[in-house]
C-alpha cells in the first residue's frame, strides 16, 4: 500500500529526471531541451503536466525560455548546485 509521503506527482518526477540529465551530463548550460511535446509523449502524460514541471525549473532558474523553448541557464545561475545535490 502506498503512504502520502511516498506519492509524488508525475510533474515532480519529470523534473527530478531533468535535474539528474544535468547532474550527469546530459544537458549543459545553454543547451535546449526537448519540446513539451516529446516529454509528455515519453511519460505518457499531457502536455500541460510537462508544463508544470518546466515552470518549477523556471521559477528557480534553472531553465529560460528563448523563442517558445526551453534551454538550460547559463552556469552563473547559483540555483543549479542547489537544485541537483
């Protein structure tokens, strides 16, 4: 059975994912990430669930948005060490 304190959104563990790509590589500084789209077809989940989980990166700084897509902050940003330990 699962306990509340087990449970964590889909939104949440797509971030997490993200946090761990930049942890070990996978996307750099300034790099750009997959379309909403592509992740949401790779968890199976809506766009909008995607979304949410962009806008928790954003709003800490670890993502900015150029042109209608998602890139990683440049390396200056101090909330990326914090985010990913």
């Amino acid at each position: 059975m699962m306990r509340d304190q087990d449970y964590m959104p889909i939104y949440k563990k797509i971030k997490e994912q993200i946090l761990n790509d930049i942890a070990k590589g996978i996307y750099g500084p300034g790099d750009m990430l997959p379309k909403q789209t592509e992740f949401a077809d790779a968890y199976g989940v809506s766009r909008v669930t995607v979304r949410e989980a962009f806008n928790e990166l954003k709003l800490r700084g670890i993502l900015v948005s150029k042109k209608e897509r998602e890139h990683l902050s440049q390396p200056q940003s101090p909330c990326i060490p914090q985010m990913i330990e």
